[in-house]
C-alpha cells in the first residue's frame, strides 16, 4: 500500500470516528419527561377523569386535590431513571394530621409502564393530598403524571354537608326527592341527609316524634359505594329494615313500610338508623324520605 493511499485511508478512519453520533451523559429535561408520562397514562386508562397532574420528579413535590365519593382508581406513570412512590393523603376534620390512605409506586425508564391502586374514605374529606416520598436519584433526573378515575359514571365532589343542606354538586339527589313527595298529597313527610362510609353497624341518626298516624313508604336514594341499611324503629323495637345497593349516578328505590300507629303521641317514638358495609373504602351519601301515602 502507497504512502497516500494509507493517509487517506487513516484519514477515513479519522472521519468516520469523528461522524458517529455521541451519546450525552446529561439528563433529558423533567418536563419533557413528564410530558412522556401523560401520554402513556393517557395511551393505557379508561374510566372517567376526575383529576390529573403531569410534572417533574422533584423532593418536594406537593398538590391538593379534590376528593370524591365512591371508590377511585389513582394510575401512575414515571418516564426517565429511578423509582418513585406517590402518597395519597387526608384528614378527617381540619384540625387534624393529614396521613397516608394509600399509596403506588412506579419504576421510571424511558417506556413508563402504568401502575395504579384504589383508595376511598371512611370518612368526610373534602380533599386529598398528593406527594411524592423521598424520590431518591429519581429527583431532577425523571418526570411523572398521575390520572385518578371513577369506573361507576359521574363523579361527585365528597365535600361535607352543612346542617343537612347538600353541596350544589349534590342538589339533584335530596331537594328533588322532598320537592316530589310534597306534590303527591300525602302528610308527614320528612327525610334527612347523611354522610357515612366504612364498616358500620345501624345506628340511631334521627329521633322523630309528633309523626301523623298512617301508611308509610320510604323513598331512599344512595350515591356512592358499598350497600347501605335502613332501619326505623319504632316504641323501641325495629318496625322496618331494608338493604340497597349504593352507585354512581345516585340509586334510587322506593319501598313500603307499612302502618305507624301512635305516631303522633308525645315524645320519641321513632328513630331512623344507617349502616355502611363495603368491601373497600368508599363514601356513600344517603337521602331519605317517609310519607304517608294516604
């Protein structure tokens, strides 16, 4: 081989080593990777949305949420390098520590892979707080999204009722149900509004005296989880008991109790008691009404 031709063959050399492309050992940017995120939670999740975030995976990652009523489905995904997990935060009332009622973790890589868990309440919330613990060498090297789901339709906002009044995002379930039993001519209508959640036996929520003898039906709508009972007792002993199913939207059925005597005698006569049982967490808000059909 010529003394040329081998320089043009080490400059050939030279020129295609230099042609290679690199590959850079800086991280990609979190945003983008967070971007990465959402589309694969979005690519692989159903149901419908209740809320959802995207952003990079940082230490201090923190954001209120609006809780809901009914079982909700939390689906995470983590695109870049590391691993992180994602707590589910409330508390029952606002002087109360918020603490964990579920978490899901999540392996980040650059084809993020779903994974998701469900969480309810056992109690009123009005919200749930979402943060990421200690996300190791995930922090500024990967971006996340998260994407919670109701499976059982429309969701309601699981604010708390004050002094019986229903939320405007539950006004169609109460106000509708008395505003219809008033135009059917009957006497002694009167219900209540509840809300109540986890594994609880019937207790006594509503003592009602003053009640006009007569033929009674229940009208009794659930929206929400898990099934709810009703009781009236009355003089002390169980007259009427019944179970239904809880949904979303509202469930709705009507029911007979049957004739009250002495109802309208002085003192407490009648009390209404609920229970709860579901085999996961979740809240159920119970509307009622009794009316006498004469």
């Amino acid at each position: 081989m010529s003394a040329a031709v081998a320089a043009l063959v080490a400059i050939g050399v030279v020129v295609g080593l230099t042609g290679l492309p690199r590959t850079s050992t800086l991280p990609a940017d979190p945003a983008t990777l967070a971007e990465t995120a959402r589309r694969a939670l979005h690519e692989s999740t159903g149901g419908t949305a209740l809320f959802e975030a995207a952003a990079p995976v940082t230490a201090d990652y923190s954001a209120a949420q609006t809780a809901y009523y009914g079982a909700i489905t939390l689906h995470l995904a983590c695109a870049g390098t590391g691993k992180i997990t994602l707590l589910v935060e409330a508390r029952e009332h606002d002087a109360a520590p918020y603490r964990e009622i579920a978490r899901v973790d999540a392996n980040c890589s650059a084809d993020p892979k779903p994974t998701s868990t469900t969480f309810g309440f056992d109690w009123e919330s009005d919200q749930v707080v979402l943060r990421l613990a200690d996300p190791g060498r995930a922090a500024g090297q990967a971006g996340f999204a998260y994407r919670a789901t109701s499976d059982t339709g429309k969701p309601y906002p699981a604010r708390p009722l004050y002094s019986g009044v229903p939320n405007p995002d539950s006004s169609l379930i109460s106000p509708e149900i008395l505003k219809s039993l008033m135009h059917r001519g009957g006497q002694g209508v009167f219900g209540n509004h509840k809300t109540i959640g986890g594994n609880v036996k019937p207790t006594s929520i509503l003592s009602r005296g003053g009640m006009p003898d007569g033929e009674y039906r229940l009208l009794l709508v659930c929206l929400g989880s898990g099934t709810v009972t009703f009781e009236l007792h009355h003089k002390e002993k169980l007259l009427f008991r019944t179970e239904m199913r809880c949904g979303s939207p509202a469930v709705r059925q009507e029911f007979p109790i049957g004739r009250i005597a002495d109802a309208n005698a002085q003192g407490k006569l009648s009390d209404v008691h609920l229970g709860h049982r579901s085999d996961s967490p979740g809240l159920a808000l119970v509307s009622w009404a009794m009316f006498d059909v004469a």
